[in-house]
C-alpha cells in the first residue's frame, strides 16, 4: 500500500499542472520583490567602477567582502553562501541550529505562510476529489476551509516554537554539553553532535506527520474543529505507524535523490554568460522538483488515508454550484 500511495499521490499531483504551475509562480512572486531590493542594493554600491566589470564577468570576493561590511537588511543575506549548493547546506543547518532570520525575511516566510494556507484546502480537496474543480470549485473549497487551516496552523506555529525554545536548546546546548563534558576525543563530540541532530529531526518530523495528516483530516472529511482534525490525525498515526512512517520514507528518499541530483549539478562561483543563464536556468528546475516533492508528500498522505480508511473515491462536501443569473429567469419561456 506504501508504494501504491506513493505512486497515485504521484498520479494526483501530474494531473493536476495547474496547481503546480500557481505554487510555482506564487513562490517566483513572493521572492522578486527582495530580489529588486538587493539588485539596487548592488547596483548602487557598483555603480560604474572597475568592479563592476570585474563582477558582471565572474566573482570578485575582494569587493564582495567589502559588499557585506557596509550592507544590511536584505543586502547582509547576499553572502557566499546564495550560491549554488551551498544554499541548500545553509538552509538545512537554519532549520538544524534554530537560526532566527532577518524582520524582512521572517515577513516575506510570513506572507507565504499565510497564502499557503489558504490555498492547501483547495489543494487537498482537489487531490481528494481526484477530478478537475476549475477555478471556482478550487477557490471555493480553499475560502470554506481557510480559517480552520488557519487555527491549525496557528497551533502548529505554537508547537513549533515550543520545540526550538525549549526542546532544541535543551537537546544542544544542555544535553550535548552533560554527554560532552569530560570527553576529550573529537570524534566522539561529533557522533554526539549528529545524535541529538537526530533526536530533534526525530520530533520535528513527527510534529509535521501530525500535522500533515490533521489538515488532510481537516479538509476531506470537511471537519470544523482544528483540535478535533488534530486528535484524528494522532489516532490514524497510532494505528498506522508502518504505513505513515513508511511513506515518510519513502518521499524522503525521493527528496534525497533530487538533492543528490542538485549536489552533483550545481553551479559553482565565478560563471558568466550563457554557463550563468543556465546555471539559473538549473536552479529554476531543482526549485520546480522540490515543489513537486512538497505538493507530492500531500497527496501520497491524502492518497494513503483515504486507501487506508477504505473510502478511496471519498471526497469532501459537494463542489460549489454556481447559482444561475436572475436574468435567465427573464428569458425563460
């Protein structure tokens, strides 16, 4: 059932390329504005110079140095690490070492949070359906569903800062320091280190299962109570550890490969010309797969849930009718 689910989450997910098409232009969107921002940002500190030139035919990490110590706000985020790889090893660590992010990076996560939300309750419930709703069937399941995913989402948000104020800092800083105190091998630091990395991915990715599986709750079975699709979502957990944990893997797997695949590829520093059109050309492709894999690992669970509950043509309430205009009453013999 595992693979089953995993290859019809798959299925929903290509049938449906509009969806995929909005997520990708909605996180295109969310970015130009910054990108804007630290384009004047460098231009106005080129300008004309010698620099500039330097710049536009590779990397120069002389002005670049000089770049970051007089910039701030967005300007301060331009560092080695944007490029290529790198920038999915620095995004991990963030997430890992509970990183905080600038005011204008933490507002443009917050504005994409939010219209995230309100868009999942049309994604799931156009997975569910497994037929194409149009736009007003679309919009009006995610508008009948908006402020429930909001309440569930606002309990997540809780959940999640209570795991990296106080779980995360007890688990790095004073667990890792009690294991670590009297040990005078590196090596052995390092493999407690990875341990309690574990530990926490352990919690967080059993924070995002409940979750996951609460808004699916939450919008195929057209629930009201963010709490009560919450308390579902543990009880089809418990009874389905192998098949939730098993898929978990399953598309964690398939996010490993398009990492490996992004690894391998990656543009590196200093290319110019048409290599630096299709190095962006690449990132544009490793960003569209990792928006597949996000919008997969929502309809495999949904697909999952609904084979494992033994209702797999299941859907939520009826797709909106459009009234008819008054007018046609006029015309009408």
């Amino acid at each position: 059932m595992i693979i089953s689910s995993w290859w019809d989450g798959l299925r929903r997910v290509l049938a449906a390329p509009a969806i995929l098409a909005g997520t990708f232009v909605l996180t295109l969107a969310t970015a130009v504005p910054f990108a804007l921002v630290l384009r004047g940002a460098l231009q106005g500190h080129l300008g004309r110079s010698l620099a500039a030139h330097a710049a536009a035919d590779g990397v120069d990490f002389d002005w670049w140095q000089e770049f970051l110590s007089q910039a701030s706000g967005i300007g301060a985020t331009f560092t080695p690490a944007v490029i290529g790889f790198a920038s999915t090893l620095g995004h991990l660590s963030g997430i890992l070492d509970a990183r905080g992010e600038i005011l204008p990076i933490a507002v443009l996560v917050g504005v994409y949070l939010l219209v995230w939300t309100f868009l999942a309750g049309g994604i799931l419930d156009r997975y569910a359906r497994q037929r194409p709703t149009r736009a007003y069937g679309f919009f009006g399941a995610a508008g009948a569903c908006f402020w429930r995913l909001l309440r569930l989402g606002l309990t997540a948000a809780l959940v999640y800062w209570l795991l990296f104020a106080y779980i995360h800092r007890w688990l790095l800083d004073d667990a890792y320091g009690w294991l670590t105190r009297d040990l005078d091998v590196e090596r052995t630091a390092f493999v407690w280190r990875v341990v309690v990395y574990v530990l926490f991915g352990a919690v967080l990715v059993g924070v995002n299962l409940t979750f996951d599986y609460a808004k699916i709750r939450l919008v195929v079975e057209d629930r009201r109570s963010a709490l009560g699709a919450l308390r579902a979502a543990l009880t089809f957990i418990a009874r389905h550890p192998d098949r939730v944990v098993g898929l978990y893997l399953l598309n964690a797997l398939a996010f490993l490969v398009v990492v490996g695949i992004w690894a391998l590829g990656a543009p590196g520093a200093g290319d110019a010309g048409w290599m630096m059109w299709g190095a962006f050309a690449g990132a544009q492709l490793y960003l569209l797969a990792r928006l597949v894999l996000k919008l997969q690992f929502l309809a495999s669970q949904t697909a999952l849930f609904q084979a494992s509950l033994a209702h797999a043509r299941y859907t939520a309430a009826p797709p909106p009718v459009r009234p008819e205009s008054p007018v046609t009453e006029a015309i009408r013999p």
